[in-house]
C-alpha cells in the first residue's frame, strides 16, 4: 500500500533522495579492542535506556557521542546519562550533535559502536550509513515500516556480516535466560510438536500525543508525535507485540507463510491521534498449518496483558516477563524457568562479548523478518486482505517515505475495503 498522497514517481525520487542522505564515507572496521567507544543516534527515552544498558554490560564502554533531531533532547539525554552511569560518560558540548544530519556526524567519529535509536523510518537508512562506516549496530526495534526499509536494512545486515561487523537487535527476549531456556526445553521437544498459541502486548498506559504549536508544520508536528504515525513508528503492532511476534519467529525457527488480520481506531480517533489502529488482531499462520494469534491493543481502563503461549502435542509453554513454565495439558508444571539479570543489559553483553571474541553477533535477518511479520499483519489489518510472506518479501513496493521531509503531508488513516495493497 502506498500512501494516498505519494505518487509512484514521487516515491522514486523519495527513495533516490534518502540513499543520498545516507551516504557516509567508509572508515577503518571498528576493531576488537578491550575499550568500545558508543555512539548514541535518538537520544530520546529509549536510546538513553539503550546508553546505559550497554554501559552496564561491560568494563571498558565509554560513551563518547549523542545525537538527535533536537538539542534539548540531547540536553536532558546528556544529564540522565551523567547521572545514571557517570564512569561511562565521555561526552562534551563538542560531541553533541543535533539536526538532521546529525547522525554523520557520530558516523564520521572514532566510536566503535553506534546505537540506532532514532524514529523507526529511518533506521534502514542509519543501518546502511553506519556499516558502510565500519560500526558495529545495535538497532532498536522495528527495523523498519515498511517492506522497501526491510529489504534495505538486509542487505545492510549482508554487508555487516562481510566485514565482521555486529548488528544487535533490539528484540531483547532473545538475551533473556528464562526464554533461552524454555525455547531450547521446546526444541528439545518437551511439549512435543507446537501446533499453535497466542500472544498478547496489551496495555493501559501508554504515550500521550503533543497538540499542535502556533506555526508549527505538518511535518514538525508529526516528528514530535512520531509514534502516532505509522510511517514514523511502525504503528502498534511495529511497536508492542513485535516481540511477542519475535518469539514466534523464534520457537517456529522461522518466519510465518501467510497473515490474515483486523484492527482499527476504536478510542484513539481524532486527528491529534495521528493515523495509527489502536488495536490489531492478526492470524499468522505457518507452512505446516500452525496457527498463532496475535493481539495488541492500547487503551486507557483497561487490563493489560503481555504474555505468549505456545501449545504444544504434549503440553504447552507460557512466558510472562521474567518467568516461563513449560505444563502438561492439566496445567501441572513440567519446568520452571526464571529469569536472571535484565535482557536489557544482557543483549548488549552479549554483543560486547562477541566483538571482543571476534565472532561478532549478527542478528539482522531474525530481526528483519520478525518486522516484516508485524508489517504483514499491518498491511492485513489495513487493507482486509490476506497476505503472504514472500510477495511481501519479494514483490510489495509499499513505501512510506514521504515526498518531502521539508514540508511534508499528514497522511489519512488506512481504510479495510478501500486501501489498496502495493
């Protein structure tokens, strides 16, 4: 699906003006040193939990760069930073960098490691530019909005792999113990053969959107309420139950054959909501006719619910944060799984490890997939269509770039029936 204001040729010329944007000049391969210097790129709540969390993962990490859209979000970055984990913070007003472009600048730097924390449509383009600079890339999720981003940050990851370059993840169960070993008990084959399940990212609380500023633009006024967008964010499924998606990937050892999903904006319809759903429900199913439901919602009131099970011939597994039990059909537990340590910080122990080892982790297609799964169920939820993993993969053109990032224009929220698949 394209957007209602984008014409084919206009999505060319966007296309063509953001591999322009993202070209960096190489630099030297970040090396297996025993000190890594971080670069942070989206200096927003995330990416300084991302800061300190790889801080925390590991002696020798100084942070050395920050950079955002905007200087007082650096400001309230650098401040947190100092606070929370003040041996790691090696940042000056000079390696304070705002702007658009200034992600270059942290690139152009002698930092080892970036974290790509920035809004999600531009993390294929941030992907791309930081590994042709020779950075090792913990890139948040999703990865991308859109099918057109997948396939670029792909191609990204195949080129991170040849130069022995790490790409982390910011799908975190994957680091968590509890999860690793309730998964191996599943592919040990404990529950016996999965056949289906369900997962949950439900929540009551969540962000609330700015109202416009005097004279303040569409575009500017979509980058602070970014989240609402879906061409910004990924919208909900993009945000939320990715992981619990990610999980699926996981335990099936791959990606879905197909998706088949509803939603819409049941509370969050006036225009200051932007053009998200605010709730999906999405079945994905796999080549062996496994079936496994997705839910996400987000709604003031309500209860909330982050959870997955997975059924198996024998028993099933339920995962719930910090905690996974593997039980029979009676429900009486087989095996007990808790959680040690936060996932958070472990992934990017993980990942500082591996670079030290010179066997640098490289989780860029699992990731890749697992988005474009939350992207298929998205575009289902859209349009009413069914859709499949490989025309999704190979075929659909989908491109949420906007013509212009000078001026930009609010797109209209998506229509079951109406919007059309591309």
């Amino acid at each position: 699906m394209k957007p209602s204001w984008m014409t084919r040729r206009e999505m060319i010329k966007a296309s063509a003006g953001a591999a322009a944007l993202a070209s960096v000049a190489p630099m030297a391969y970040a090396q297996a040193t025993n000190t890594l210097k971080v670069g942070l790129i989206g200096a927003g709540a995330r990416g300084t939990g991302a800061a300190m969390d790889i801080a925390r993962s590991s002696d020798g990490i100084e942070i050395t760069h920050l950079a955002d859209l905007y200087p007082e979000q650096l400001e309230k970055s650098r401040s947190t930073l100092e606070k929370r984990v003040p041996d790691n913070m090696k940042v000056t007003k000079d390696t304070m960098h705002a702007g658009v472009d200034s992600y270059k600048k942290v690139l152009a730097s002698d930092v080892d490691v970036v974290l790509l924390c920035a809004y999600p449509h531009f993390r294929p383009k941030h992907a791309e530019a930081a590994i042709n600079a020779g950075k090792h890339v913990f890139a948040e999720k999703p990865i991308a909005v859109d099918p057109v981003g997948v396939r670029r940050f792909i191609e990204a990851g195949k080129k991170a792999k040849e130069k022995g370059l790490a790409v982390l993840a910011g799908t975190q169960r994957r680091h968590a113990p509890n999860y690793r070993a309730a998964v191996q008990a599943v592919h040990d084959g404990t529950i016996g053969k999965i056949t289906g399940g369900s997962v949950f990212f439900c929540r009551a609380a969540g962000r609330t959107p700015q109202p416009r500023r005097d004279g303040e633009s569409d575009m500017e006024w979509m980058l602070r309420n970014w989240w609402w967008f879906s061409w910004l964010s990924g919208g909900m499924i993009g945000q939320l139950v990715i992981h619990q998606i990610d999980i699926m990937h996981w335990i099936m050892g791959g990606p879905c054959k197909s998706a088949y999903g509803f939603g819409g904006r049941e509370v969050y319809r006036e225009p200051v909501y932007g053009n998200i759903f605010d709730h999906f429900s999405v079945m994905y199913e796999y080549p062996g006719g496994e079936q496994f439901n997705a839910y996400t919602r987000q709604t003031p009131g309500t209860d909330g619910n982050i959870s997955d099970t997975f059924l198996g011939a024998k028993g099933k597994l339920v995962n719930a944060s910090s905690r996974s039990v593997l039980a029979d059909w009676n429900n009486k537990p087989i095996q007990l799984f808790k959680g040690e340590g936060s996932p958070y910080v472990l992934e990017h122990t993980d990942m500082v490890n591996s670079i030290r080892a010179g066997e640098p982790i490289n989780e860029s297609l699992q990731v890749a997939e697992s988005t474009l799964m939350a992207i298929m169920g998205q575009m289902s939820a859209w349009t009413g269509k069914k859709i499949d993993f490989e025309w999704m993969m190979n075929e659909s053109q989908m491109d949420l770039t906007p013509p212009s990032y000078d001026e930009g224009e609010i797109p209209g929220v998506p229509i079951p029936g109406k919007t059309q698949l591309i």
